[in-house]
C-alpha cells in the first residue's frame, strides 16, 4: 500500500516528530492521519497528536512561532481535554493531552 500525502503535511509531520524525538516524548498519531495509514480514502486535514500534557511546556517552547491556540482547556459535546494547536507551514498539527482527554461516545 502507498501512502500519498502533500508535501507540506511530509514537512510538517517529520518536524513535529523531529522534536518529539529529540525531548523523548512518547506520543501517539490518531485521527484522519491515522485513518489515512490504514488505507481510509478519508483527506489528510490535520496531523493530531496525543501525549502526556506534561510536556507542553517543551512543545510551547520549540514552537513558539508556529502555536495558533493554546494550550488551553478545550470543551464541548464531543471533546474535554487540554489542548495546543499549531500551523506549522500551512499545515495544522492538534495535540491532546492524553491524561485529560475525555472524548464522547455518540
């Protein structure tokens, strides 16, 4: 199977794990991004993160320039979690805290 994804999502994902990597942060990829892996004709919108909130703090500081929101508490039918989002070259990267993730089940 070929995964076929733009160049600015390639960039953006070896970016974000680049410094990932470097702080040993385990994490872990969900959404379309996930679903796109596993061969879903699903568009690859966002690139979304799960990981310990403890280390927003490295995150924030790494990627000062690229944050759109956050990280804050983000809240409604479908999500309760603490949240920082960024746009790194056009494409958005969401990162959860997987310790206060809550998501529905509808």
């Amino acid at each position: 199977m070929e995964i076929k994804l733009e160049e600015k999502t390639i960039n953006a994902l070896k970016w974000i794990v680049g410094i990932l990597n470097k702080h040993n942060i385990p994490y872990r990829i969900g959404g379309g991004f996930a679903a796109h892996v596993y061969g879903s004709s699903r568009p690859v919108n966002d690139l979304d993160f799960s990981l310990p909130g403890e280390y927003f703090p490295i995150i924030v500081s790494e990627a000062k320039d690229y944050i759109t929101s956050g990280p804050k508490h983000y809240l409604n039918a479908k999500w309760d979690c603490d949240t920082l989002c960024l746009n790194y070259n056009n494409q958005d990267i969401d990162i959860t805290d997987i310790d206060t993730l809550k998501m529905s089940n509808k």
